[in-house]
C-alpha cells in the first residue's frame, strides 16, 4: 500500500504543478484514495482501517504550494 500512496501522491502533485489553478477530478478505487487522503491527513498506513470511502462517494482536497486542506471526506453521491 505504501507504494500505492507513494504513486498516487507523486502523480497528484504533477497535476497540482501543470495545472495550479484548475479544479480536478480524479477517480480511483476506495483503497488507492484512502491511502492518499491519510497522507495529506499526515495519518500513518497503520490506521488503513480507520477511515471508509464508499462506493460512488467523493472526498476533497485542495492543494497549493504552501498548504493542504482536506475539505470533505466520504460524501455521498445522491
């Protein structure tokens, strides 16, 4: 899992430098997006299972060069 978070931030981070000022979806299974939202949440892979992302849910982060905010985590599609 670690190299899967490792991958999946490296790629984020590309994104977030080619396109700084644009909003982007990016779609996964509920693992690979776990793991990076426990990194931008500076929460150690021990804890895996401490958070859940549903099927069809959405999670928000906005990343800049000086900050991370995570502002939604698991929400629902209705």
């Amino acid at each position: 899992m670690l190299e899967v978070q490792t991958r999946f931030v490296v790629e984020l981070e590309r994104l977030r430098k080619a396109f700084p000022n644009d909003c982007i979806a990016i779609f996964s299974h509920g693992d690979p997006l776990k793991s990076v939202l426990m990194y931008y949440l500076g929460m150690p892979l021990d804890h895996f299972l401490r958070l859940d992302i549903a099927t069809a849910s959405y999670s928000v982060l906005s990343l800049t060069d000086w900050s991370v905010r995570v502002g939604a985590i698991n929400v629902p599609c209705e």
